[in-house]
C-alpha cells in the first residue's frame, strides 16, 4: 500500500522498522506544523536549529513511541526542545544580568539617556524600565500585558534598535 | 484545546527549501548512518595517512624525514611531537573529508562529533600501538606521554574542528536564505 494512505500512526510503526519512506512520509505531512510554531516562537536561526533538531530526535527516539496519538507525541517532543532551549538561553541572561550589573554600575544616568535618547518614545520607556529601574522580564511581561516571550522579544528589538543607532 | 496545541496543529507556514531537504537528508543519516560513516571513516583515514609524509620518523623530503625541517619538532619532546603528530593527521583526515561530504552529511557529523571521532580515533590509536614495532627505523618517542599528548590531541582537535565548521557555516550561511 502506497505510505500516502496509511495513517501517522501506522507510517511510525514502520518507521521503528527503518523505513526510509514512511520517515519522507511523515516528514512531508508535519514540516509545516513544525516550522510554523518554532518560528513564530524564536529566532531565525534558533528556528532552523530546533526545527532540524525535532525531526532529528523524532528519528532518535522512535522506539520509544508506544502508540499514542503521533502529532500529540511529535508536539511533545517539540515542545520539550523549546523549553530546554529557553532554559539554556535563561542561564545565558543570567549570565548576561550579572554582567551587565556591573557595567551598570559604571554607567550615569546621563549616559544612558544620551544613549537613548533618539529611540521612539516606547522604546526609551521599556529600555528606561528594564536596564534603570531594574524591572525583570516577568515584571515588566505583567506590566506590560504581554506574555514573557514577547516582552523579551520587544526588549530584544529595542536592543537592535540602539544598536543600529551606533 | 490549549492554545500553543492549537496553533502548533494548525501551522502551515511554508518551510525555506534548503532547511527542507537538509533536514530531510540529516534525519535520514539518523535513521542509517552506516553507508556515509563508513565513507567518512576511509576517507579520513586517507587523508590523515597522506600527512605521514611530512612525519620526521615516516616522510620523505625537505619536511619530513630524517633530515627534514620537522625533525626539530621531534626533537622538543615527545609531548610536542605527540600533539604536533596529532594534529596534523588529523587535519589531513578531516580536511579531506570536507570534500567528500556534503552540507548534511557534515552537519550530522557535527552534532555527532563526539560518538563518530572517539571510537575512530581510538581504532587509529589500537591500530597505531599494534603496528609500531612494525615500522622502519627507530621509533624515538616510544613513551606514554607521547602516546597520551596524541591521543588527546586527536580527540580534542577533532571534536574542535567540527564545532569550528558548525560555527563559521552559521555565520556564512547562505544555504538556507
């Protein structure tokens, strides 16, 4: 029977069994879904590098598919490279945060207004909140009625902003 | 239905080409490795074989052998000539197969580096320990620390070579654009 026909679940079991085609298979058939939702959710080049690292563990990990519903396990799979992948850029902020406390310190107020200064009104306000008054990501995502994720990449292209200012 | 389940089930953004096939190819390599491994492995030992020829105790000319421009590289000890040993058939190897490899197949190799290089480095090293009282002429640096400078150094080169190659193909990608 042509793979076309046969269901995720099936196509998977044959995929236990090495075959080549039912991997293209369902390759083709959740490409989409995959793709859409890392790159609506980081980065460009994280995108590339958690969507290739999906399909990767998808091949790694078939055996331990135990026949449940294929899509709901491949989300899971996707869903735990995300979280790690934001756990890992976390221990990158921290890291960044200690830095950049100390710089700080070294820094005057009218250093860091002149620096703004130029950005659109918003972009000052949420700079001015994050890097002077010292609001976290969490604070500012409640103050800001945003989720964590977007209000990090708000700061993220505010940053950007400055730096093309340069 | 929680919304991110939602949004993942309903996705349909269109995936850029290049990333396409390359995942494709990479997770077909994951489902059988054997075929490219085997290739990479004969390919490396090819290359890393070819460097012997400016090896102070094996080559030949103005570089290698005894009377070559290496021999004083030999000559500053056995860690030295062990590392210096090291990463040059290494480099031979691993150069080589850069060009009997493509993108995904080096791309695997890379987020592999670990499990593909130790247990070949380790066969080159059994193999290198079985045949050295083979070899022609006098081995001077029949000493452990010879042996461990090469060792590691293999180990830790190769494995930096390939995050090298991960690293600047990310900065100069133009595949997936």
């Amino acid at each position: 029977m042509s793979s076309t026909f046969l269901s995720d679940e099936e196509l998977m079991r044959q995929l236990q069994g090495g075959d080549q085609i039912a991997l293209e298979e369902l390759y083709s058939r959740h490409s989409k879904k995959v793709w859409s939702y890392v790159s609506k959710r980081v980065a460009r080049e994280h995108a590339e590098d958690l969507y290739q690292d999906c399909f990767i563990k998808l091949v790694d990990r078939k055996d331990s598919w135990k026949g449940q519903p294929f899509v709901l396990w491949l989300y899971v799979v996707l869903r735990n490279l995300l979280i790690d992948f934001y756990r890992s850029q976390a221990r990158g902020k921290r890291l960044i945060d200690s830095l950049s406390e100390a710089e700080s310190n070294s820094m005057s107020n009218v250093d860091f207004d002149e620096l703004i200064e130029g950005a659109p009104h918003e972009t000052r306000k949420l700079l001015n909140d994050f890097f002077q008054k010292g609001f976290t990501y969490k604070e500012l995502a409640h103050e800001y009625e945003l989720s964590e994720i977007s209000l990090r990449k708000r700061v993220s292209r505010a940053l950007a902003f400055l730096k093309k200012g340069d | 239905m929680s919304n991110e389940l939602k949004d993942f089930l309903e996705g349909a953004q269109e995936v850029p080409s290049s990333l396409y096939s390359q995942t494709l190819k990479l997770s077909s390599l994951t489902l059988s490795p054997r075929k490219m491994l085997t290739r990479f492995y004969l390919v490396n030992l090819l290359g890393a074989v070819l460097t012997l020829i400016i090896c102070p105790q094996y080559g030949i000319g103005p570089i290698g052998g005894e009377l070559g421009i290496v021999r004083a590289i030999m000559n500053s000890g056995p860690v030295w000539c062990g590392m210096f040993c090291a990463t040059i058939f290494f480099s031979g190897g691993n150069l080589m197969s850069l060009f009997f490899l493509d993108k995904a197949e080096r791309n695997w190799i890379g987020r592999h580096k670990f499990n593909v290089m130790v247990p070949y480095i380790s066969f080159i090293f059994m193999m290198g320990m079985g045949i050295r009282n083979l070899s022609v002429g006098h081995i001077h640096h029949d000493v452990v620390s010879f042996y461990m400078s090469w060792v590691l150094t293999g180990a830790v080169f190769s494995i930096l070579f390939y995050k090298l190659i991960h690293f600047f193909s990310r900065q100069y990608k133009s595949s997936f654009s």
